[in-house]
C-alpha cells in the first residue's frame, strides 16, 4: 500500500475510525518537528547556536504551512504531468468541509501531508547548522519545498511516474529522506566547513535537550508511518510496530559498535542509532514484517555508523549534524530494503508480498530508479537553488558573526542568560 492521488469528491462515506486516526497521526507529526526535531537539534549544536535552529525550525513550520496551501498541495496531488501536478488546487479550490479523499475529508489528508512538507526543509537545517545567514535558510526552504519537494512527492504519492512503474515507497524513503539528505549534503559543501572543523571539538551544548526530542522524535514517528496506511487496520498496526522494531535494533546496533571500538557506548549514539533505524524503515513500513524490519534496523546501525565518520573523516565533509549519513543513506537503504523484504518468500523474514508479477529483482530495479532518480534530481536543483541565492543574498554570515554565534548576530538573543 502507498499513497496515491487522492480521489476527490463529496460524500457522506466518511470513515469516523480512520478520520480519528488520521487526525492524531497530523499531530504526532507536526510533534516530530515542534518540539521534537527543534530539541533534537538544538541540543547537538553549540550553546551560542541554539536559538537558530530552533527559529529555523519553528519558522520553516510556518512557512512551508502557508506555501503548502497556496500551491504545493496542487503541485503534489492534483492531476497534471507525469512530473509534477497542476495548480487546479491552489489555494484549495473548491475543497470545504464536505470535500473527501478516500474515506476521511480532504481537508484531513491536506494536513497530514502538511506535516511531511513540514519536517523536510527542516531536516535540512542539519546540514547548515551554525554558519548559515536566516533569510538564506528562508529563502532556500521556500525554493525547495516548491522545486523539490512538491515534484519528488508528486512522482511518488501523487500519480506520478514513479507510482505507474511501482515503487515501494510506503511513508517517505524518497520523498522525505533522500531529498532531505541530498540537500543537507549540498548545503555542507557549498557552505563549507565550521570555523574549527577537523582541528577541534564542537561537541553537542545539551545532550539532555537532544534525548528528550529523540524520545519525541520516536513517538511522533507512529504518526509518521503507521498514519500513512490512511486508515486505522491492520497495515498500520504492522507499520508501527515494525518501526518501533527497526529503531530498537538501529539503537543498540550502534551502541554495541560503538562499545567495541571506543570501549564505551555514548548517549548521542544511541539516539542517532535510534533516529537512523527510523528514518531507514520508513521506505519499508507498510511492506514488511518484524523479522524483516530488525534486518533493517541492524542494517541502519551499521551503515549510517561507518557512513557518519567516512563522511567526517575520509572526505572532510561537515554535515553540521549528521543529516545525509543518517536520513540520506538510511533512506537509500531502506528504500532498497523493501524491495527485498516486502516479498513473501523469504520465510520468517516475509512481509507483506510484491505486487502480481514483480519478482525481488524487478522491484529493486524499480527501487533503484527510484533512489537514483531522486538523489540526482534534488542535488541538482538543491545546487542551483544555493549558488542563486548565494548571488543574490549571500548563503554564510561572516567570520566574526559565526564566532560570537548565531543567536545573537541573526536574532539579537541569547539561549541562555548566564
């Protein structure tokens, strides 16, 4: 199951179960964002940043809102090219309280799906962390949310090309996940390094406030996977549970590598465990079972681990916060692990069956189009995006500004009255 344009029309075949759930899983959402991901940021950055991330997140929330209604539910949902949809929905034409999709109102669908152009820009802000001017971060999500991220999700969830050949893409592998990556990846080059990168500690300020918006960041997460089923049944009953099991294993997989090569596990990798383990079953949720989904999560551990310190270390490249090592790589691999997964033929590993005539090698075609595809298409548009506005408004404050720090250059505040 996947989500597909929806079919719009006025009824009075509401579904009043799967309304209720579709509702909460809106706000577990938008939780994952605020407070969630703002805390989970904010904790990992320096104590003299920690006011920006969390006004980029909170600010992208608002912004990507009002962008959503105005044209990037249309250019997501509604009928148009192969690419990219028209603009018949703008402004929500035509869409009132009687409006539905499927059987929940429309208006409950456009907020759901809301929330996921909500927590993609933001996932970027990793990448950019503590060296990027605000108007730039504004004028980037907006861009991109319009470019990027209404297309992707169009290809995908919306009738698009993707959806006609068949990917396996249950609640945002590429969607949310590689476009977020991709982008943050970009970001960290373009921008380049941190003042003191590779030649000193930039140790997370409040690992305290970092756990408790990963602990926000799992809860939310049911909405996020289990919500995409768009009905309270079965397949979402498996999607949580089978994310609940991904960032378990994604969680102490990395810990226990942690603990044999540093002699101890660390509190921030277990929490970056957990969110890598999330962020790779997402792809898969809705296809696997649980026995397929601790593969995954066991997988996630171990390739965003060693994917973290090649990117730090091997090729110098400062994602201020981990973002393409964990949600880039972990939605490639777990977009390409429910190819695998997802069929029914693997015994205790099965999940929930291919469609009628694909075989795991066809799917994984299909899969890798699809990674491909959109890794390509949001690095391009992401670097045009941030070489435009570098010309235009300049991406990176000033040397000074990034040493007495963001708070109080960019938004004349401090986080902590000392």
């Amino acid at each position: 199951m996947m989500f597909v344009a929806p079919q719009w029309g006025f009824s009075e075949e509401i579904n009043g179960a799967n309304t209720a759930w579709i509702l909460t899983s809106t706000a577990l959402v938008l939780f994952m964002t605020l407070p969630g991901l703002a805390l989970f940021y904010g904790g990992l950055v320096r104590s003299k940043n920690v006011l920006s991330v969390l006004m980029q997140c909170f600010s992208i929330t608002c912004l990507a809102s009002l962008l959503w209604v105005a044209v990037g539910y249309s250019m997501a949902f509604s009928e148009g090219t192969a690419f990219v949809g028209g603009l018949s929905k703008a402004f929500l034409a035509g869409v009132g309280e009687a409006s539905v999709s499927g059987d929940i109102p429309e208006t409950v669908f456009i907020m759901f799906q809301m929330t996921f152009a909500i927590i993609t820009p933001a996932l970027v802000v990793g990448g950019f962390a503590e060296r990027i001017r605000f108007s730039a971060v504004m004028a980037f999500s907006a861009l991109w949310l319009l470019a990027v991220y209404a297309p992707v999700t169009h290809w995908v969830w919306g009738g698009g090309w993707l959806a006609e050949m068949g990917l396996l893409d249950f609640a945002g592998g590429t969607v949310v996940h590689i476009t977020a990556g991709v982008a943050a990846l970009v970001a960290a080059i373009i921008l380049g390094k941190r003042q003191g990168f590779g030649q000193m500690a930039l140790p997370p300020h409040n690992l305290t406030m970092t756990f408790i918006g990963a602990g926000m960041l799992w809860v939310g997460w049911f909405g996020f996977n289990a919500g995409s089923a768009l009905a309270a049944d079965g397949n979402a009953g498996m999607a949580m549970l089978v994310t609940h099991l991904s960032a378990a294993a994604g969680c102490l997989t990395w810990s226990f590598i942690e603990w044999i090569r540093y002699g101890k596990p660390s509190a921030l990798g277990a929490v970056t465990g957990m969110v890598a383990g999330l962020g790779t079953i997402t792809p898969a949720s809705g296809y696997v079972g649980p026995a397929g989904a601790m593969v995954i999560g066991l997988s996630a551990g171990i390739v965003c681990f060693y994917c973290t310190l090649w990117l730090k270390q091997v090729f110098k490249i400062d994602d201020s916060l981990d973002v393409f090592p964990v949600h880039g790589v972990g939605g490639i691999l777990g977009t390409f692990m429910a190819g695998i997964f997802a069929s029914s033929e693997l015994g205790v590993f099965s999940g929930q069956g291919l469609a009628e005539g694909m075989t795991i090698l066809s799917q994984l075609k299909v899969q890798l189009i699809g990674i491909g595809a959109t890794f390509a298409y949001t690095a391009v548009v992401s670097l045009i995006l941030f070489y435009v506005i570098d010309k235009l408004i300049g991406l990176r404050v000033t040397a000074d500004e990034e040493a007495q720090g963001l708070d109080i250059t960019c938004h004349n505040e401090v986080g902590y009255d000392l």
